[in-house]
C-alpha cells in the first residue's frame, strides 16, 4: 500500500451500524434515505448477497471500504455489486486490496480465475 503501513482487516458484515452505511452511501447515487433502506434491505434478504468491511487495525476504527457482492454458486462466482472507500483514504490502494482479498476467499482451490485486462472504475479514479 502506498503512503504508510497501516495495516487492514476485513470483516464480514453481519448488521448495518452507521459507519458501514455511512461509507456505502458513498457509492450509491442519490443516497436518501428511502433509497438506503431499500440496498440494506436486500442484502439482508438475500443470503447470497454479501457485504464486507475494511477496518483499520486499531480499536474502536470505523470503517475505511466495503464492497458488496452478489453470490452465484452454480456459475462459481460473484458479482460486485457495491465498493466504497472512505473520501479521506483514497489513492492509497485500499479499494483494490480489499477486492483481491474478497477474490481470495471466494474462489474455490479448482476454478483458476482468468483476469484480462481489469480495470475498477471509481468517481475519479481508474485503478487497473
């Protein structure tokens, strides 16, 4: 990670506190909060959709990313369906960390996934 070594940990969602939707917001266009409730509310009815948090090592951190998935176990495999990282930490490589580590625990020891060429698209920033 570019800038310093603060260290990162990613947690698997299991309710929606306000730093979670706080940085969720920031990836969805128009974030009211009719239009909040509706995502949460999806996630939480669908056991295969899954939300994920990136903290920083540190007690009492709130949320620096999350990325949501939408899980298709018969194709092997997901689709992103949200990503966020905090305003204050962009351009230090977390939102593509916290991608490759969601990769690494959702692809299973015999598929070999095949990357051409990707690119993440954020407000702003391309990060290939």
């Amino acid at each position: 990670m570019r800038g310093g070594e603060t260290m990162f940990c990613l947690k698997k969602v299991e309710k929606f506190s306000s730093d979670i939707t706080s940085v969720m917001a920031q990836c969805i266009h128009n974030p009211d909060t009719e239009k909040m409730n509706r995502v949460l509310k999806t996630y939480e009815a669908d056991p295969y959709r899954i939300v994920y948090a990136y903290y920083k090592e540190s007690k009492d951190a709130a949320a620096a990313a999350i990325i949501g998935l939408k899980l298709n176990p018969e194709q092997k495999s997901a689709v992103i369906l949200h990503i966020a990282v905090n305003h204050s930490l962009r351009g230090n490589g977390i939102g593509r960390n916290l991608v490759n580590e969601v990769i690494s625990l959702h692809v299973l020891p015999q598929s070999k996934p095949k990357l051409i060429k990707t690119q993440l698209i954020f407000i702003g920033h391309v990060v290939s």
